[in-house]
C-alpha cells in the first residue's frame, strides 16, 4: 500500500484519473466528477471537503447519493471517501495551514 501525501492540487487530479481508470461503471464515474467539482468549490472558498457536506451540496444540485454509499468500505477500494479525504487533505494541510491530516492510503491504485 503506498501512501501519497495531497499537497497540490495537481495530486488530487492525479488521483482522480487513476480513479476513473479504476472505476468500471459510468455512472460511478460521473458521480466521482460530481464529488470532484464539489470539493473542489470547497476548497476554493477555503472550506475543508467532509462527507456530509459533499452530500448535502450534491442533493442541493439534485444528484441523490447517500452518506452510506460513501461510507461503504468495499474492501478499502470506494473511490468516493478516497477521494474527499484527498481533498479534505489538500486544504486542510496547506491551504488553511492546519496540522497534516493522516497520510490518506491509495490502496490497489498504483
């Protein structure tokens, strides 16, 4: 398992097509470039990416996705929480200038 630490933005992009490549469904896809496109709003207005708020704004925009579906742990291999908690790191830890976050585990991505 290698840990990655997100302290770019062009880490998390990096991250996010090797999740795209790994994800088989299109509709989990469009659902990662959902998430995606809304952390990345977050972290412009200097706000730290969680779950339940990436929820909430999804069901605002109208894109119904539960906190479970996130949560799920599928063997350590759901793209969703994987990639929040990248971005969750970025603007955490560098932006805000708060402590580093736990190193986030791409596991089975590289």
């Amino acid at each position: 398992m290698e840990i990655i630490k997100y302290t770019a933005q062009k880490d998390v992009e990096t991250l996010l097509e090797k999740l795209m490549e790994k994800t088989k469904k299109s509709d989990q896809r469009q659902l990662l470039s959902h998430i995606n496109e809304v952390c990345l709003k977050l972290a412009a207005q200097g706000s730290v990416p969680s779950i339940s708020s990436v929820v909430k704004i999804l069901g605002n925009k109208g894109i119904q996705v539960s906190k479970q579906s996130i949560y799920n742990k599928r063997k350590g291999e759901n793209p969703y929480p994987i990639l929040i908690e990248a971005w969750a790191e970025l603007v955490g830890s560098k932006e805000l200038g708060l402590p580093q976050r736990a190193e986030t585990p791409m596991i089975g991505l590289i």
